[in-house]
C-alpha cells in the first residue's frame, strides 16, 4: 500500500497518528539541525520533517532529494510550532521515520508553480509538468466538475444522453471537414462530425424527445487565435417545442451551474435582445452588458450641420462616458488611437466635453454651436461632467468600431468586473448571409433553421429580409453558445437548400438520409449547442480555451507534447490506397 | 404549447383533466361508431377515442390517419370501459375534441414492434424508424442509465473526468489506426486513438491521480462480428496503486452497477483464477462460470493403454456431463459434429458413460477395461448416470475445442441463466506471446504493461516465461474488460520496447514523449479499460453491441443509412496533398 493518507487530508485531528504518504517533492528547506520538504499531490501539500539530531542518515537522505521526486514516507503526525493558517494541512507535519524513493526526477525545465518561470511553448512541449501546476489543476477540476453538474441537469430533466458517431459523412456546408480514409473502401473518406446537428435531428424523428451530450467535435479551420481543431460541445435537441422551451431549459442549465459552481443565484428570467437591438445598442451581436454606456445613433441630429466627415457617411453614433469631460488631450488622443489600429481601422473619433460648468467642448466647435452640442448631448442623456465620443462612417463598420470603443471605455472605467455575470438571449438573427464573393446566400446559424413561419413567404421574393427562429446565449460579451428551431418538413427543407444555391442531386447526395426522414414523421423539434471548453473558461475566468484543455494543440494544429501530426509509414498509405501529393 | 402532458403518464386520476398531447399514431382501429388510436411518444402510449355520432367531422380526420403520422390532440382524460392492467395509462382513454396533423407519414418500410417484419439491412437504413421500436428504446435508455450511473460512481470516489485528444499520433504496435490527414501539415497525419493509454499515463505523471473517462475509441480493422469501428470505452487510471486497489475500484464499479441497474446485490469478493487456472479448469481466459462441469486432465491415466490416438498426443482431457449417460448415439453424434465443425476443428470426441447401474459404456471400451474406464471416471469425481466426454490433441486447442464443447453442454443442459451474473477476474497472464510468423514477441496486453516485479530477470533469459501485472474482468464469458500495472520506470520501458523488437529510434519516434515523462517523476500507477457497449449489451440480454449504438456500422464499415464513407471532392483532395492511389 503506497499510503495511508493524501496529502490534503491530515490536520490537528490526527495528531500522533503514523501515517503513510506519497508524493511529490514540491520543494525542500534545510534549516541548521532539519530538513523540511514540502509533499505535494493533487489533494494538497503536506509539510514533512527530518531531524539531524535524532535521525541523522534519514536527514542525509531527504537532503539528497531533488525538485519532483517522487517518494513514500512513513511518519507521525505532530503539531507544528510555525502554523500556516492559509493551508488545510497547516497546523501539522509529518516527523518521517521511513523514506523510500519511487522515482526520481530530473530537473524540471520550468518551475511548478502557478507563477511559472516557462513559456508557452516549454509548457506545452512538457505539458505534463505543466498540468502539476496548482493553477492548471484547478482548471481541470473545474471542468469535471462542470460536467458532472451539467449532466446531472438534463438528466434530471429527463434528457437522454445519447452517443452520435464520430465517423460519418463529409459535407461541403460549414467549416471544412477533417476526413478519414476508409482502408475498406478504396478511395472513400468518413469525416469528423462539426456538430451531431443531422444526428441529433435523426433521434427527434426517431422519438427520442430529449437528447443531450458532451461531444467533441472537430473543424479544420485556419486557425485563429483560441481555436481548436477539436472542442467539446454541450449538444441537445428537443421535440415538440418551440423556442420559448429551449430557452427556459438552458437558461435553467446556466442558473443551476451558476449555483452549483458559483454560489451565485440569479432569479430573474435572463434579459433578451433581438440581433437589430443588440447591433443598434451595443453594436455587437454578443454585447458585453455587465456595464451600460449603449450605443445612441445621432445621425438625424448630426447632419446638416456643414461638417462634411458627417454630412457624407450613412450613420453617425456614439456613446456617453459619464464623468469623463475632463479627460486630457493625451487621453483622448490614446481612443483616437485605439480606434485607428488596424484591427479595428476606424478614421478618427470626435468627442464632446460636456464640463461640470454646463459648457461644451468639442473636437467639432468649428460646426456645432453650443445649442448643437447640447442637442447632441440630449441624445445621449448626458450630464454635466460626461464625456461624448462620436464615430461616423458606414452603418455596420461603424457600429463595430463604436462596440470596441465602449469595451475599451469600460475597462478603462473598471466596469468590467470578473466576478460578475451577466447573462443574455439575442434573438431573431437573420436566416440568411449574403456572401459577396460567391454571390450567394449563406445560412448564418446553418440550413437546417427554421425561418420564422411569418417570414416564410419571402424566401422567395427577399430572402435576406427573412428572419430565423435562432437564438444565442451571450455571457459577458462571449458568445457561448446557440440554437435555433429546425425544419421539419421536407418542401420547406428543400426550398431552403435551393435557396442557398444547392441543386437537387447535390443537396439528395449530402443530406438525402434526413430528407428522406421527414418524410416518416417528423415532429417539430429544435436545439442548442454550448462550446464547453469556451463556458468553463469563462467560469474560470480565463482567457483562452488552451487553459481548460488537458493536451490542447497550438495555433498551427500541432500536438507539440507528442509530435503529431506526423508522417505514415508507406505501407499504412499503401493500404488507404492514397499517394501523398508533392505538387500541391 | 405542444402538450400539457406525455402519453405515458394520465392515469385514472387524471379524469375529467382536460390535456393536450402530442405523438405518433401506433395504430388505429375503426369499431363501428368509434375510432380509438394509440397515440405513442417515448414515454409510452395513451389511447385516444373518436366518435362518429357525437362528432362525426373529427371523427372522420382521424380515419384517415395513418401510422406514424404525427398529431396534437385536445381532449378530455376519461375512464376506459375496457381496461388493459399491463399499461400504466391503461385505465384512462382521451376523449378527443380538437385533432391537429403535425407531419404525415409515408407508410414505413417495416413495422413498428419488437417483432418487426424488417430485416437488418433495411432497419439499419432507416435507423431512425428501427429507433422508434420499444426494444431499441429501452436499449439506448439503459445505456443512458449505464453511463449516468458509471460516472456517479466514479465521481463519488474521487476520480476525475478528464478528457483525452481525438487527434492524435499512429503507433503502429496493437491493431490499425485510422488516420486523418493533416491539411496544414502536409503529408502529416493525426490518428485517431485506439485507446487514450499514453494520455491517460502522462496525467498519472501530471498528478492526477484518478482519472476516468467514457470516451470513444477507434480500431481500423477487418470487420469480424460484432465488432465497431468506433466503440465506447470505460477507461480508468490510478497512480500510487497496486493491483489490489484496482482490482477493487472495478469490482465496486460492477457492483454498484448490478444494484442500481438490476437491484442485484453481490456482497462476496468476486472470484479470481489466474491464466493458467481459467485455461486448465475452461479451456478458455473468459470462462462462464455460471455453471461448473469443469475441465479435468487425464493425460497420465490414459496413456499407455493401447490407443494409438491417446499415445501419440500432448494432451487429453474432458467433462463430465450430469446425468447424461443414457445420450442415444444421435446426441452423441451431434456433439462430434459440433466440435469438427471448421470453426472449431477437432478430430473426434471419446466418451464414456457411466450408467445407472455402475457399469460402462465406451467408445474405446477396446482399449479401456471396466477398471481402467472406472478409473478415468475418478478423474471426474463422476457418478453413476454421468456422460464423459473426452477429447485428445495438442495442448492449447484441445483445451480451446473443451471450452466449446462445454459451453455447448451447458447451453443444452440449460445451464445457461440469462438472469444470473457471475463476474470473474482473471489475472497473472503472460507478459508477452510469441508470434510464429513474424518471429518476435508481441505484448499480449500492451507495451506499458509492467512485468511482475520477480519476474524481470527472465526478460532477458525466458522473455515468454514472465508474468504481467495484469487482469480481466469476465461476466458470463464475455471479457468486459481488462488492464494492467504499468511500467513507470524508464528504463525497464526501454528494456521492454527492445525485448518488442522495436530500435531504440523508433521507441524514441513513436513514444519519445513519454519516456521523456518518466524522467520527471512518474509514480507507480496501473488502470483499466472497460469495453461499455459490450457491457451494456450484456445488461440488456442481446448478443450483439449493435443494438445498444444508436448509429452503428455494418460489417463492412459502412454506416448504409448515410451513406458513408464516401467520396469526397477533388479540391478537397488537393488541400490535403492526397491522390488516390488506384493501382493498389
């Protein structure tokens, strides 16, 4: 038996106990006549002590032990003389009367701690070194335990979790497919699911009523900063519904993993914003709302007035910082450039100064007078001591400049606080997204969404006016996850697939087995998918998705840890029938 | 609102309840001035009345309903005349007033029963419509219990969930990987996991501790029966263990399962046999003993007695079947032919009966006097009214062939209760096999597998002599699972990967990664992997893991009802570098 105990569990209780530990060497202090080491495993960190005085080989032997070896003690417990209060295993140590090495350790490449001397890529290469750090541990308990609180949820619910294939069919719509040679079937491929959308659909026809999972899915993407070729998703998918039940379940799901995990309750039914009002308030489909500072469109007001910048663009808007009138040139010069950088690329930034003393100041005296300005100001709701930063140019790009802007406001302003969270539903997205290069109409959420069924009618005659009964859950200006209700006849399906430029034979050649479907029965059904790895970021309060992830690849799809991807031997691409393509 | 209540749930004091449901027509029956359906969704069936006099109108709609139409229906609950007691809603009909079609239906390819007209092909081309029967639900219901309940218990003892990448590196050691070309990397390829072994080993060297998972594997091989090419896997690791402790968090998580899933309660150590034990006493690693009728060795008695067949071989063994002695000669001959089958492959089968009255019957009664065949007879510890059965030959087939014959007698003795579990553990296997072929060993479990401690100096004197630290589990004869101690120590891993045949450049290639990992302090640590669909299987009384997969493959790979694997475009082709390769 390699222990008794963990190294979390021991305090005053167990005083004069012999116990047996194992673990790690986390770190180790000689002090004239002792050795302390401190025992560390994934319950905690235990204080063990040798004694030179009574024991002088064993002391010579703890002395010996480098960083991350790994050993077993047998030993008493005693009261400590020095406490440490912050620790659960504080008031105790271990005086060690056997110690045997199980395994030694070479010096790690970067220390373990939560304040690491290793860069990311060292991190990732020993990732298992990494993973000991206390602060990546966390995550990961979190994770688990985030999971086990959302199964308990839908299965509580009566949800049925249910395992979709991970090799199924390549199609064209969507991100690209990662694809898996068939050894059996010369020159075919199976492909990594996006999504279990077509299954889970499948099981709705098939009576299934509520279906959940935690599913990894895959996209071969370009990647982007915090992507991953493989994430998990939070899958369901509902029949006999509408949209109101599937928000009343995941809303349900986020309250009761704020609780469980949070100890936060939130009573009130979640805020909704339709996709126009979250553009035309926040400029942004997935708002920030744990602060206010929404966005005003004074285009009407704006115009006319000969200052050329606006009497030229299509909309002019803005936003209120309270209190702010008396930022410094160099402040406002820091926005002008923040809103100029090349991600964003705005042309420049007018500000109103509305000062304490009820007088204006603005970048645009030259063309508003003072009663101008204050009719700005009343668009906004201003008040003496507030700050009015204005951009105008095309409505949509416009919009998107102004959401950065009011971000980086608020973090200036410090309303942008971690522990809070502030959940909300966007609504009524448009089902279609015209595509300029291709000249054809995307499906924004994808083309299995139903359209609102008083929009159907324009699907023919102004299909980019049609809205989609879809729906996103936006958590602190992160889009964590979103849904929509289905089609579920097959004319409707079939006009849609034609409205997004599939012929008939091509749209029967990918989703031929879900046409078929409908035609059996189909009940009206919808879902909801949540990126998992994106909500237990957020509930950890950290960044990037790479941080929740056990062995997550780099931004060039690598496994730097196992090295991978990597080449086959001949034979194995023998077997696939397939030649690597040196042209290409 | 779709339904105020489900159609397995009005019962008796619902009356008078005004409701709305919602479900697919089972079947319609028109008795004179009434038509009653039954109204099915998936939590059972509720039947809906219609009468022509008082509303002849909606009566009509209903007549032409067909099966698995969708409807909503409102109605009044009211007490049947005629009850059915097998149905929880069987005490209660809806009196219907308002009828809404939600989906028609084509009439489906097979009926909806347990008992369908459908053969396997064609239900597993319209999977969605196999699903609706009751049977399959139940399946997919219990797997959904199965896994809840795998995870409560493992959660409740301290294990995380951790989960492993999809995308990972081949190795070519075990069965074929599939492979997924990498775009971005070109001519690299990810694969997919045969198992999460080397992930789940770098998080017992990250600290973890206790990890498990339900994770889904993939194993490219020739399709034999009953076999998936995705599969679902319990999978466990544990650090600071010996294989005691493993041995009981399984044998716990079995148990729990059998209380929870068929309120059976095993309170006693389940029973352990060693390898050799399991071959000698059934003839096989994965003996049912829900019955005995054991193997018994009479090699030395029945040699030197003057039958040829008998003197020339390894072995000769038997059983002894209870009260069989009055077989009639067609038994008899059945049982012969059964074990010459070519499956099986035996020359012939010896018997001896012991009749009622103390005399013998025998077929080599040439060769065997009265006092010899007694004594063989001792050998069994058989009684008058016992048929022995006798089999000679090489060794290790001729137990092979025993198993076979003995599992046939039981099956034909009734010995075989599907009611009953009798779950085993078998342990001490061999560390390695000898491959006649390829003239190397291969590890019989894995390359991670650690050899028994006493054992290790014969590696490099006897490498098939030593043992392994690992053990299966067995219920029913069917192996659910197995695993083993693993090696934490680098260099005995080098050692290993040699005695393999593997260079140590392809060692480095292949699992660099994580002899790199055993520098840093890697604890002792062993687990298990649990095949989960095959469990669920065996919970569920079918022979086949298909029945328990929502979407399974055929034999051949293929997923029929999508239609895949699949072509897929050229440009698809040449952004990951790949040409068919036709000639192979």
């Amino acid at each position: 038996m390699y222990r008794t105990h963990t190294c979390g569990e021991l305090n005053i209780k167990n005083i004069n106990t012999s116990v047996t530990l194992s673990g790690w060497v986390q770190r180790s202090r000689d002090l004239g006549g002792m050795t302390f080491i401190d025992l560390r495993d994934r319950y905690g960190i235990t204080q063990l002590v040798f004694n030179m005085e009574t024991n002088s080989n064993l002391c010579k032997k703890a002395r010996k032990l480098g960083r991350e070896y790994v050993i077993q003690v047998e030993g008493m417990v005693t009261e400590r003389s020095n406490k440490n209060p912050k620790m659960p295993t504080g008031e105790i140590e271990i005086t060690v009367n056997n110690l045997n090495v199980l395994n030694s350790s070479e010096l790690p490449p970067f220390t373990i701690e939560d304040e690491t001397d290793g860069g990311e890529e060292l991190r990732m290469k020993y990732r298992y070194l990494d993973l000991r750090r206390y602060c990546m541990k966390e995550s990961l308990v979190l994770r688990n335990m985030m999971a086990q609180e959302v199964r308990k949820y839908f299965v509580s619910n009566d949800f049925l979790e249910i395992e979709t294939p991970v090799l199924i069919k390549s199609t064209p719509e969507g991100a690209r497919d990662f694809v898996v040679p068939s050894r059996m079937n010369a020159g075919q491929f199976y492909a990594l699911p996006q999504s279990p959308q077509t299954f889970k659909q499948l099981l709705m026809i098939a009576g299934y009523d509520r279906y959940f999972q935690i599913v990894k899915c895959f996209r071969d993407e370009d990647f982007r900063a915090d992507r991953q070729p493989e994430f998990t998703q939070i899958d369901c998918e509902m029949a006999f519904v509408e949209q109101e039940d599937i928000l009343s379940v995941f809303e349900g799901m986020v309250k009761h993993l704020l609780k469980e995990i949070k100890g936060i309750n939130i009573e009130d039914r979640f805020p909704r914003l339709t996709y126009r009002e979250a553009m035309e308030k926040y400029g942004n489909d997935k708002p920030d709302i744990r602060f206010g500072m929404t966005l005003h469109d004074m285009t009407s007001i704006a115009k006319g007035k000969g200052f050329n910048v606006f009497d030229s663009v299509e909309y002019i808007g803005g936003i209120c910082a309270d209190g702010c009138s008396e930022y410094s040139r160099k402040q406002i010069d820091e926005l002008t450039d923040f809103i100029k950088r090349p991600q964003i690329g705005a042309k420049g930034l007018v500000y109103i100064k509305y000062h304490s003393d009820g007088t204006f100041k603005s970048s645009i005296d030259k063309f508003f007078n003072p009663d101008a300005l204050k009719s700005c100001a009343e668009v906004f709701n201003a008040k003496p001591g507030d700050l009015i930063l204005i951009i105008a140019g095309e409505k949509e790009s416009t919009l998107n400049t102004l959401s950065e802007l009011r971000l980086e406001m608020g973090r200036k302003m410090d309303f942008i606080n971690p522990n809070t969270y502030a959940p909300l539903w966007v609504l009524d997205f448009p089902l279609l997204e015209w595509d300029e290069e291709e000249k054809r109409f995307f499906a924004m959420h994808h083309p299995f969404t139903s359209p609102r069924p008083e929009d159907i009618e324009l699907l023919d005659t102004d299909p980019g006016k049609v809205h989609a009964n879809a729906y996103d859950m936006v958590i602190n200006g992160v889009e964590v996850g979103g849904g929509s209700i289905r089609i579920h006849n097959q004319e409707l399906q079939q006009k849609m697939f034609k409205t997004l430029g599939f012929t008939e034979e091509e749209a029967n050649d990918q989703f031929g087995f879900l046409m078929n479907a409908f035609r059996y029965g189909a009940p009206p059904h919808g879902g909801i998918a949540f990126g998992f790895d994106r909500l237990v970021a957020l509930f950890a309060g950290l960044g990037s998705i790479r941080d929740v992830i056990a062995f997550p690849k780099n931004n060039s799809g690598r496994d730097i840890m196992i090295d991978s991807p990597a080449n086959i031997p001949d034979n194995l691409l023998k077997e696939l029938s397939l030649k690597i393509n040196r042209e290409s």
